[in-house]
C-alpha cells in the first residue's frame, strides 16, 4: 500500500507519538495549581519554548488550539472584530481567490453575518497572487481594510507565494496581515520575527498571525497553534477561563501540544536533508508522470513549489474515477477539489488558476512526506497507466 496523501495529513513521527504516551500519564489540569497540575504545566511551557525557537517567535505569541481551521478563524474572526469595534468603517478584508476553505468559509461567514466588505485578490495561471493587484487595493481601500490574509504556499498545486513582499505592502499600509503556514511548515524555512522584522511590520500592523496545524507535519491529530504577535489587536472567539492570554479558553491539551513540539523539533532538526531528499523525490514523480501519461498537464508553479507537492490534470478523466481506480490499486492520492455534501466539484483553485470546469475537475494531487519511500512511488507508477486509461474510458462514456 502506497500513502501518497501527506498533505492532507502525514504519519505521526515515533517520537512524537512517544511524547503523546508518555504525557498521557500525567493526572493534572495545566491550569492547576497542585503540583500533578503544575507538571502538566510545564510540559505545556516547554513544548510553547520550543515551538517558539523553531518558528522565531516569543513563547507568549504562541496560542494553542485545537488545528489550522481554528486557528485560522481566531485570526480572522478575532482581527476582524477587534478592527471594526475600533472604527466601523474598517470592515474590508483582502483575501487571494485561492485560499484554503478554512480561510474562505469563515471571510463568507464574516461577509453574510457581520457585514464584512470582501476585496477579492486574483491568481495567475500558477496560482500565484497578483501583488500588482494587491498593491492597487490597498492603495484604493487601504484606509477601509480590516485586514488581509493569504497562504504561504497553496496547499492543493504547491505554489510557493511571495509573502515577503506582501507582508511589506501590509506594513506599509498599516493593515494587519495573516499568514496560512499550514502546508508550509517543514517545507519553507519560517521565522516569524524576523518576517516582521525585514518587512517593516509595527505595533499590530504588518505580519501579526500566523496559522500552524500539528497533523501536517507528523504530531497526533486535533492541535495546531496561531502565532499572535504580542501586538495584535483581535477579539477571542471562545470565553471561559481566560486561558492563553485570554485569547482562546479552555483546558490545554498537554499530550497533544507535546507530541507537537516533539514533532516540529524532529522536523526542523532534518529540514535540510529532508528538502533535498523530498525535492529530488518530487522533481522524479514529475517526470515520470509526464513519461507514462504525455497528456498530463503539471499546475502551480513548476520552480518555486513546495517540495512535496505534485498536481496534474489528466484531460478526458474525472478526479474522484481516477483516485478511486488508484484507491482500488493500494494507491492514496488526493483529487486537490472540495467534496461537499458527498459531491465532487471542480477544484476552486483550478477555477481561480483560469482552468475550465472539465480542467478543474480531472486534477490528482501527489504529496509526499517524512515517511515516503521510492517503494511507494514505484507502486504508483505502476498503477497509472492502467487507472488513468480506465478513468479516460469511463470520462468518455459518461
């Protein structure tokens, strides 16, 4: 069997499922006071010392959550919120066509019920943002906008986007910016204070948050963590006891916030080797797929892509016939596309990218990760060609 589906969620690394058991024996609640609570506390304290010094950040930046869709609605909810109680007028929010629907569900959320004035940012052909455009907007409503929002690297075709230079242009409008790390982390070097640093963020304007989810790069599933700069300005969407800076309440979950930090050291100490191991990995998928299937077109960008990343469309097939003849073959992959209310659709990336609705919806997505072996890819390669005809076949009939 072939696990090519890191991307949506990668094995859990042996040592952070250890960390995961061995804080299973702790009694105490953190926020207790007796010493069980008290050593629950500082496996906590640890585990927010050492996220902060892979990710460049301050321990007290860092809030806990429950994975990257909260965390990614804390920070939009919560700045978006926090902008317009300061002043009403501040209700825009810019965000890419491209995003996550973590990020475009909760903007639309904001939009129906709180009256969130949308500036929508186009990609290119290879999902990268138009800064061009950005700049433009901010230039025509930088003076309305709540906040803008982007991710680091598109988590369906792997397109890296230029977040130095966007982070500049919100610090220089004085708009606060979020950045969607989850598919980035452990594929691009990130250091949180010295983006804000280089790119000229101050106070609660510029890059103040930055989202994080544990499960993409080997922790167990159901923790994440938002980096809120000790200067932004946002509202809590959860209240209780105050916990974290009274940004997000509620009992830590100290096994899993430890297998967390155990699974981020494990992934900044390889890092280098790994980008080279996962790159070399990629760039042979790439050409092997071009090799058994000439038809095949590779989307995002083909040079600046996240090292595990490879999406193709394969024209005349639909993505759910293709990955379920290659599910049927002991082969994982990913369509790239939504799948909501048990329907397939078009990718909304695709569609953003300037593909048309058969394009959109013939995409498979390859991702490969920390426990991915040339064995797997071989598995894969050998299953292709007889999937994809299979698929085609079926596209045609149908």
């Amino acid at each position: 069997m072939a696990y090519l589906d890191h991307a949506a969620s990668t094995p859990v690394r042996p040592e952070a499922a250890q960390a995961f058991t061995d804080a299973l024996h702790l009694a105490g609640n953190p926020s207790s006071v007796h010493r069980h609570g008290q050593a629950a506390r500082a496996l906590v304290e640890d585990a927010r010392e050492y996220l902060a010094t892979v990710l460049g950040c301050e321990p007290i930046e860092i809030i806990f959550t429950s994975g990257g869709t909260e965390s990614i609605n804390l920070a939009l909810v919560g700045l978006f919120r926090a902008s317009v109680e300061k002043d009403a007028k501040r209700n825009r929010i810019i965000v890419p066509e491209a995003e996550h629907h973590a990020t475009l569900d909760t903007v639309l959320w904001l939009q129906e019920h709180e009256g969130a004035v949308l500036e929508w940012i186009p990609v290119d052909s290879l999902g990268r943002i138009d800064v061009t455009e950005l700049a433009e907007t901010l230039e025509r409503a930088g003076s309305a906008v709540a906040l803008m929002t982007m991710l680091w690297a598109n988590n369906e075709v792997g397109t890296i986007q230029p977040a130095a230079e966007v982070a500049a242009l919100a610090a220089q409008h004085k708009v606060p910016l979020h950045i969607d790390a989850v598919s980035a982390f452990g594929h691009i070097p990130i250091n949180f204070a010295q983006l804000r640093e280089e790119t000229g963020a101050e106070g609660a304007t510029g890059l103040v948050a930055m989202s994080l989810s544990g499960h993409k790069f080997g922790s167990v599933p159901g923790v994440g963590l938002l980096i809120a700069s000790r200067h932004a300005q946002l509202e809590p969407l959860i209240h209780g006891g105050g916990q974290q800076r009274g940004l997000r309440s509620g009992t830590l979950d100290a096994p899993a916030i430890s297998s967390m930090a155990i699974a981020a050291l494990m992934t900044d100490k390889g890092f280098a080797e790994q980008t080279r191991r996962l790159s070399t990995l990629r760039d042979l998928t790439i050409s092997k797929i071009q090799e058994l299937v000439p038809e095949a077109v590779l989307s995002g960008d083909r040079v600046n892509r996240l090292d595990n990343n490879v999406n193709f469309t394969f024209p005349g097939c639909q993505s759910d016939s293709l990955l379920f003849l290659l599910d049927a073959m002991g082969v994982s992959v990913s369509t790239g596309s939504a799948c909501q209310a048990g329907v397939a659709q078009p990718s909304h990336v695709l569609l953003a990218m300037g593909y048309d609705e058969k394009g959109a919806s013939s995409a498979i997505r390859v991702s490969l990760g920390h426990s991915t072996t040339e064995e797997e890819l071989e598995e894969f390669f050998a299953a292709l060609p007889e999937a994809y005809e299979r698929a085609r076949r079926a596209g045609t009939t149908s």
